[in-house]
C-alpha cells in the first residue's frame, strides 16, 4: 500500500497537586473539571472536533485524543501537536477556575506511558492495511522490528529493578512502556496488553479495510521521534507487503526480548530468534532499514529523509556518540538531562527527584515543561512552523475522510447545529434526518456530505431568522 491512511491516539495523565505537592483532587474531580468547556460546547465528554480529531475520557480518568485520519506522516505529527495544545488550553482554563473558586490545586496533564505508582497508559498507532492481505503473517514479520524499535523512538527513563547480581538498582532505559508490554499480539487491549492488538474495528469498508493496532509505542515529546514511529513502520508494512523475500528474524520470546532491549543503551546484547539463533537490536533494524531502502522511492524526499534519519539514530546507538540524537531523539535528551541533573546535584538516579524530571519532560504546559524549556534553548527539535501546527488545531487534513467530518463539525459548530459524528459517519440529532457514511478513508468528496452541509447553514439561518424576531 504506497498511500496508507494512519492516526495516533495519545492517553494523557493526569495530576491535580497542592502548591506543597499532596494531591488536591482525585483524578475523577479533576478530569470533570478539564472537560466542563467540551461538555458544554458538545453536551459530552466525547466529542469530535473541527480539526476531524476526537476529544474524550478514557477508562481510568485518562483524557485522550485521537488524531484524524492522515496520509502524510509529517500531517500527522502536526495535528498530534495540535492535541497536545488543544488540552494544554483545557488545562490552563481548567486552573484559572479553580484558582478562581479559591482552591489550592493545579491540574497537570503528562505526555508520557507510566505514573508514579506503576499504572501504564498507552500511545496508540493505527495504520490502514488491505483486508485481502495476510493479516495473520504480518506479526511474524512485524514484531521484531516493533520490539527493537525503541532504540530510535524510545522516549527514555529510569526503571528500578535487580541487576544480574540480584541488587536493587535504577537504571537508564530506552522504553519504560516496554516493562508493561505482557503478549505479543493479543486482541484485548488492558488485560493482556499486547504489542499489536487484533481485535478487527476497521473503521472503514470491512469487505476493503483492516486496521492494524500497534500499542507498544512510547508517547513522544520530539517531532522527529513521532515522526519516526510511523514513517519507519509503513516502510516495513510496504515491504512485507511487497511480497519480497523477508528477513527471518521471529524472536524466540518477544516479551523477554522487549525487556532486554529497553535495558541495553550500546543495542548491541545477544537476543535468542525462534530458530535457535541469536541476534542484536542494532542488527534487527539496520537489517529493516537496508531492506526498506530497495523499495523507497528515491525520487520522494520525504521517504530518503526518513531513511536518512532512521540510519542517523541506529549510529548513535552503534557508536555510542549522542551528539546528534541528544537534541533529536526523546531517549537521548532525555538520557543527557538526566545525566546532567544527576552531576550537578550529585544524586544517582534512584533519586526522587529524577522520577519528578522525569515528569516534568512531559508535562504538555508550554511554561512549565522541561522539554519546552529545552526546545527554546535548541536543545530539543522543533522542525514544524508555527503556523502548520496552529492551523491543524482547526483544519481537517485535507486528502482523507476527515475533510468531510471537519467539514460537517465546523459547519455544524459555527451554526448551532446539534450534531453527532464517528470516524464513518455523520448526522444532524433532530428527528427525519437520515446519516451520512463514508466508509472509503481516502474519500475527499461526497455529495451527500455536500446536501448535509446545506442543510446545517438552511437550519442556522432558521435559527437567527427566529432569534431576530
């Protein structure tokens, strides 16, 4: 699939703290408090945007945005930076009314996969494969690429654990999410929590469509490292698809392997294949890289660029030299912070105060976190302008489906037209109306979501003409 349509979903976590640190609300105060502004604009804390994204409250008081539908990695990039800001703006309200109200407490909403206490929460990637393909042989091919590939998309961090000699200890990790990863593919998503979910929801044309479900990946702060997520993974999804002639690399247990991976910085430990051989990390993905490189088009920028920065993070692994990848990649910032900060304090890394940098690396408020602390200092990337993440915070991608849907909310919002959407489907809440599917993700025209945008401006005219007298 040269074209495939792919989306992120991102579980925030969320604190509500004292001046002094102590707890202020439970998570399920506070995540009411965050979202009176969405209920009030849509009567629900699930709702779906002008940007074509979803706004809503996942289990376990997690708010979550799922970005729409995009073609374009970098388009991607830009409207999961358009969530992060869209809650940033929820929070900074959220805070001025309890301010307001008197209450010592403040709201934080973390980008990252594990709290304080342990509990995991996930950053979700969906890519659209052919329903006519071979869905039961992509894990073979796909899952070692995903268990290795946190060496370049890792977003770092300390886990505590026993070393070889059985000693408690803290340690520096590509991937604390790699520790909450318990199946290989799996079609629960909380229970087992596997690295590729199953469970066939394939938001499209069933008979056309399937949509693979990859959970493994980490929330990241950096532009190019969620760029990487995705760009490297539909190049590996185009090659399996290929029908070339595949690397043999099945693991012999994906989930011991993951563990080891997260826990070895050079990439370069044994790790046993399916076939009573062993392998690296490093020798997994440049083993992808290389075989991904024959069928890049080199005519697309976009697709050397990838390739290019793909190779750029696997010679930061391999060498050892972090000049490059410590002001691009979420492991590598986040390994030197932590290093620095650990120097200068002269703590280790079991330090409280570490796990507190920690957080704060992810904290999504632009004046309070780290992480754009260092972008401003040009110690983190920030490679999309301005204006491209602004306008994603209100403009559908314009070459899939959710065109039409940003379309059909905008209008629908601007007119006071009450209204329900889901990724298919559209429809006006007043009795006789008749839905809108569109079940095609690269659909960008309709002429029933046309007569349905009429009709929203006939009624919003209604409505002022009946206000005005």
């Amino acid at each position: 699939m040269i074209r495939r349509v792919g989306g992120i979903e991102t579980e925030f976590g969320l604190v509500c703290v004292r001046a002094d640190g102590s707890r202020a609300l439970e998570p399920e105060a506070a995540a009411r408090e965050l979202f009176r502004p969405v209920v009030a604009m849509g009567r629900s804390s699930n709702v779906f945007l002008r940007n074509a994204a979803r706004l809503y409250l996942d289990v376990g008081s997690h708010p979550e945005y799922a970005s729409a539908e995009c073609d374009d990695w970098w388009e991607l990039v830009a409207q999961d930076r358009a969530g992060e800001r869209i809650f940033a703006d929820l929070t900074a309200q959220a805070n001025q009314a309890l301010a307001a109200d008197g209450q010592d407490a403040r709201i934080h909403l973390l980008k990252n996969n594990v709290d304080s206490v342990g509990n995991a929460f996930g950053s979700h990637e969906n890519y659209l494969v052919d329903r006519r393909g071979e869905f039961t042989r992509l894990p073979k091919y796909l899952l070692p690429f995903l268990v290795t590939r946190q060496i370049v998309t890792g977003a770092g961090g300390v886990v505590h654990d026993e070393d070889e000699t059985g000693q408690r200890r803290a340690r520096f990790v590509f991937s604390r999410r790699s520790d909450h990863m318990w199946e290989a593919v799996s079609s629960a998503t909380t229970r087992t929590r596997p690295i590729i979910n199953t469970r066939d929801e394939p938001h499209g044309d069933p008979s056309r469509y399937r949509r693979l479900h990859v959970i493994v990946g980490d929330s990241t702060m950096s532009e190019v490292s969620t760029h990487l997520r995705f760009a490297t993974t539909d190049l590996v999804l185009r090659l399996i698809e290929s029908g070339r002639s595949l690397p043999e690399l099945a693991l012999a247990d994906d989930i011991a392997a993951i563990r080891a991976i997260a826990r070895d910085l050079a990439g370069a430990a044994s790790i046993p294949l399916a076939d009573g051989g062993t392998t690296t990390a490093l020798e997994v993905q440049q083993q992808w890289l290389d075989r991904a490189a024959e069928i890049a088009d080199p005519g697309v920028a976009a697709e050397q660029e990838t390739l290019e920065t793909w190779q750029r993070a696997l010679d930061a692994v391999r060498t050892g030299d972090r000049s490059w990848a410590a002001t691009h990649l979420d492991w590598a910032i986040k390994e030197r912070l932590v290093a620095q900060v650990a120097e200068r304090r002269g703590i280790d890394l079991s330090d409280p105060a570490i796990e507190r940098l920690d957080l704060a690396y992810h904290d999504i408020d632009p004046d309070r976190g780290m992480f754009w602390a260092l972008q401003r200092r040009g110690l983190a990337p920030a490679v999309l302008p301005e204006q491209r993440i602004e306008r994603a915070r209100t403009v559908a991608p314009t070459t899939t489906r959710a065109h039409l849907r940003g379309q059909v909310v905008t209008a629908a919002q601007a007119h006071r037209v009450d209204h329900v959407a889901d990724w298919t489907t559209m429809r006006l809440t007043r009795s006789g109306t008749l839905p809108v599917q569109i079940l095609d993700p690269f659909q960008t025209e309709s002429a029933e979501v046309d007569r349905l945008l009429a009709q929203i401006r006939e009624l919003g005219e209604e409505e002022t003409t009946a206000a005005v007298l």
